[in-house]
C-alpha cells in the first residue's frame, strides 16, 4: 500500500491532480460556514437534529444546510436536475436522439440544459428552506422583508451554481467525479466532530454499544463492497464470420449485469417523496381551517412515527430501485445491439427470447439489490432499535456514498498508474 501511494506521488501529472481535488474541497468547506445573514444558527441546528429527513439532507451538505451557509443546498439541486433529465431522455425524442445520434457533441448539451434548470430548481428549494424554517414555529427566521428574501434565495442560489462550477473543474482537471467528491466530502466532514464528542462525553457503560457499533460499521463497509462491485457475468459467443481472405469472430465475452444497477438514486428519489408530505403539513399545521390544520398536524405525526417511517422509507426505496432499473436498462435494446454484432447467449435464441432472458435475470438480481439497498436507507432507524447510541456519524446512505465515491476514484486512479506503467515500455 505504502508503495502504491509512493508510486502514486512520483507521477508529476497524478499528483497534479490530486492536490487541484484536495484545493477544491478545501474552498468548498470555507465556504461552507459562510453564513446567510438573518438566521438564528443555534435554534436551527437543534431543529435539525430533532428532524430525521432535514438531518439527512444537512449530512449530505457537511453541515453547510444547519450553518444556513451560502452553499446550504449543496449540490442538490444539481442532482435533481440530472436525474429528471436522464428520464426525460427516456421519453423525450429530441434529447433521445442528442443522446444517441450526436455523440459527445449532444452529451455536451444535455448537460448544458442540466446546468441551466439547475438554478430554477436551486432557487425553488431555496425559497421552500426558509418558507419551512419560518413556519416551523421554532423562531428561526423571523418575517423578513421581500427585498430580503429575494436577496437570501439569491445567494442561496448562486452558492449551489458555485459548488456545481468547482465540481466540473474537479472533474474535468482532477480526479475522480467532481459532484461525487464534493458530496463525499460534505459526508466525512462530521466524522472528526462525531468523534471528538463521542470521546468527550465517553460512558464507560456504553462501552459494548459502541463494540457493537463499530463492528457492525464494518460489516456493512464490506457488505456494500461486495454489492457495489457484485455482478452477473451473461456469456456472449461470438459467430464466426468470413470476409474476403479474413475470418471474424469466433470468440467469446460477457455482459455485465451489477447486483446494485441503480446505485444510490433510489435512496435520493425516496427520500424526495418522504420529504415532501411533512412539509407540506408543516404549512398547514397552523391553518386556520380546523379540519385542514387537523389533518396537517396528524400527518406530521404520523411521520415522526419511527416504525412507520422506517418501513414506508424502506418499500419506496425497494420500488424506485425497481423503478430506475427498467428506466435505465432496456433488454430489448442490448439483445438488439448484440445481436447486430454477431453474438449470442449460449442456448438462448437471438433477438425476442434474450431480451426476456435478459430481463427474467436482471429482475432477479435486482431483488438483492433492492433489499440491500432499503436495508441500508433504514440502517440508522435499525441501529437505534439495538443499540443504545443518541446519534450515528454517518448513516447507511452515507456509508454507501462514501464507499461508492472511494472505490470509483481509486479505480481512476490506478488506471492512470497502470497508463504510466504502459508509457514505460514505449
């Protein structure tokens, strides 16, 4: 390992690289704990920390949504608006055909249509923060004049076009996913914190709940390992094919089918539905519409509910894997695109029977995937059920952005290592 990361460090290019990255995430938690003026950061960080939902989404920020930071959205938007364009490129025939037909040139502008519905959906989310904050009834922002608002939800605003800037250059002169590393960085941020308390306010009679914790920490470091990289092999053969004097073909490969297709999208697109009723009812809880406030106020509660919201969260999060999974990967077309190469799956006739081949096998690794993944969406609810601990540093969802971001960079990282080991023998 030691000699890796030597080797790592000698490349002049590589480490370039690495310490643009490490500038990058340095300037983003800076301005993390820039405040938005009018905020009282005491009261709101208590606020979050009584609220499941807000909690998460603060943990996905580094604290910059509880600090009510210029950069308090994060790069949240940024992910929503990519994933409503990557569906509408599902049903829309005009970015279906930028997507297939032009090459990088129509890649390049679906993103840049990502990017501009970026800042409606930023300053959307952040009008909707402090509408939710003023209403909470927690005196955390009080009424503001419009001149105010309208320079708050611009800041806001501009803060997540920012983060979204310093991620592109990441990706583009770094290493690695720049959005991802920012997340990732936002996510390992409240380690440090959560271990300086733990030490400071250390029980000695909680001395097997945190045994406990940190062994099943591990446990499910590795379970992710093993599911993330986890993945169905279909054999391809080839046939043999004479062309002039040539012969082609004649081999044989396989197609990749990953146990977890969806990654972490169907934990974001249940956690977007699970947000949505409680701020909703928060809006109306205080109606002056007796029936309207009573059901407002019932259906907070029922959200609050830990067993309720626990097992809603962990069915959403089974259904949009399934969901995701049959948006993104169509059998038919990949059994089209084999077939048109000359292959086959051994004992499978070509074209109609692959593709319900190909789609019996998915569904049922998608099973695994779709458990493992609800599994790790109600892990903090699970642990707090067995164990006797407050509070989790980082959640399972956590846990697996972290996992999945590492292993994406160091995969990046040593191809450029093995690219460089190449150049040597030319």
């Amino acid at each position: 390992m030691l000699e890796k990361i030597t080797q790592i460090f000698k490349i002049k290019d590589l480490r370039k690289k690495i310490f643009y990255v490490l500038m990058m995430l340095v300037i983003f938690r800076l301005a993390a704990h820039i405040p938005v003026p009018g905020v009282d950061i005491t009261v709101l960080k208590k606020f979050f920390e009584s609220n499941q939902i807000l909690g998460l989404l603060n943990m996905f920020t580094g604290g910059a949504m509880d600090n009510f930071s210029v950069v308090a959205l994060g790069v949240g938007p940024y992910i929503t608006s990519s994933i409503i364009m990557q569906l509408l490129v599902m049903v829309v025939p005009y970015l279906e055909k930028l997507q297939k037909e032009e090459g990088e040139a129509g890649r390049a502008k679906i993103n840049k249509i990502t990017r501009y519905a970026t800042i409606p959906l930023a300053a959307l989310q952040s009008y909707s923060m402090i509408a939710l904050l003023q209403r909470s009834g927690q005196g955390i922002i009080g009424d503001i004049p419009l001149f105010n608002l309208i320079t708050m939800v611009t800041i806001m605003t501009a803060g997540t076009v920012f983060l979204m800037w310093i991620g592109e250059l990441m990706t583009e002169h770094g290493i690695g996913n720049g959005i991802s590393l920012i997340i990732f960085a936002g996510i390992v941020s409240a380690v440090p914190q959560a271990i300086q308390q733990t030490v400071v306010n250390f029980d000695s009679s909680k001395l097997v709940d945190l045994i406990g914790f940190g062994i099943i920490a591990v446990v499910v470091i590795a379970g992710i390992v093993f599911i993330t990289e986890g993945q169905r092999n279909i054999p391809i053969s080839f046939a043999r094919r004479v062309r002039g004097n040539k012969m082609y073909g004649g081999t044989s490969s396989h197609l990749p089918l990953k146990v977890n297709q969806a990654g972490v999208i169907p934990i974001i697109f249940a956690m977007s539905v699970m947000l949505l009723p409680g701020m909703v009812a928060n809006f109306f809880a205080n109606s002056q519409n007796e029936m309207v406030g009573r059901i407002a106020q019932q259906t907070v509660a029922l959200f609050d509910n830990q067993l309720f919201y626990g097992v809603f969260y962990f069915v959403l999060v089974v259904l949009f894997t399934y969901f995701y999974t049959a948006v993104t990967f169509d059998p038919k077309q990949i059994s089209e695109n084999v077939q048109r190469q000359g292959g086959f799956v051994p004992g499978i006739r070509p074209g109609r029977h692959t593709a319900e081949y190909l789609q019996k096998t998915l569904s049922r690794i998608t099973l695994t995937g779709a458990l493992f993944l609800g599994l790790v969406a109600t892990l903090p609810f699970i642990m707090r059920a067995i164990l006797d601990i407050p509070s989790l540093v980082i959640g399972g969802t956590g846990i697996l952005i972290v996992v999945s971001v590492v292993i994406e960079t160091v995969k990046q990282i040593e191809s450029q290592v093995v690219m460089r080991d190449y150049d040597k023998f030319y």
